[in-house]
C-alpha cells in the first residue's frame, strides 16, 4: 500500500462521510416535512372516518365506546333495548326538522290521492 492509496482511501472516506451527513440532514428536513404533514394528515382522516360518538343515554355527555356497545364505560350495563330506545330518542330529536319536511310532502300526497 503507497501513500497514494492511502490518501485516495482517506479522501474517499472522508468524503463519504460528509456525503452520509448531508444525505442525513436533507432526509432529516424532508422527513420532518412529511412527518408533520402524514401526522396531520392521518388525524384528520381518522376524525373524519370516526366522529366521537357520544353515549346515548340522555344527560350522559360521555364517549361512547365500541366494546360496551357504543355506550359509555358508566352506562355499559343498561339493556340493549333500553340503549337501543334511547338512541331512536336522541336520533327523532336530531332530525325533528326533516321529519316536518316529509310529514308535510306526505300530507301533501295524500290530499293530492284523495
Ligand atoms: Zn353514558
């Protein structure tokens, strides 16, 4: 092995070696960029692929959960026909001005029949 050899070795390493470090910083940078990014990203489609759905019992303003069968940890125990009553409860409430909406297209038909 020459001085030559050596020094190209040494050059070459070296080189290398701040190559390595530059490649790292510019993955670090477009890693944090897309991290940050993918992580927003991900939160917002889990939100919207899954709204927190609250327990239906009334006055309950926990979460519900899936394992006790979309009720809150507190409420898990009740029937599930009585959370099934509660829930058509809370859904007639929700959506109280569609139903006048059909009720009078519907009456609307019917007089129309008749
Ligand atoms: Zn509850």
């Amino acid at each position: 092995m020459n001085i030559r050899s050596l020094i190209e070795d040494f050059t070459n390493q070296l080189s290398s070696l701040v190559e390595q470090d530059a490649i790292d910083r510019a993955r670090a940078v477009v890693e944090s960029a897309l991290g940050g990014h993918g992580r927003r990203g991900t939160k917002l489609l889990s939100g919207a692929r899954r709204p927190k759905q609250l327990c239906p019992v009334p006055g309950c303003k926990n979460p519900a959960a899936p394992v006790f069968g979309m009720v809150c940890a507190k409420h898990k125990d009740i029937s599930k026909a009585q959370i099934a009553k509660y829930r058509d409860a809370r859904r007639a409430k929700k959506a109280k001005g569609t139903t006048k909406k059909r009720a009078t297209r519907t009456t609307r038909a019917g007089k129309a029949a008749a």
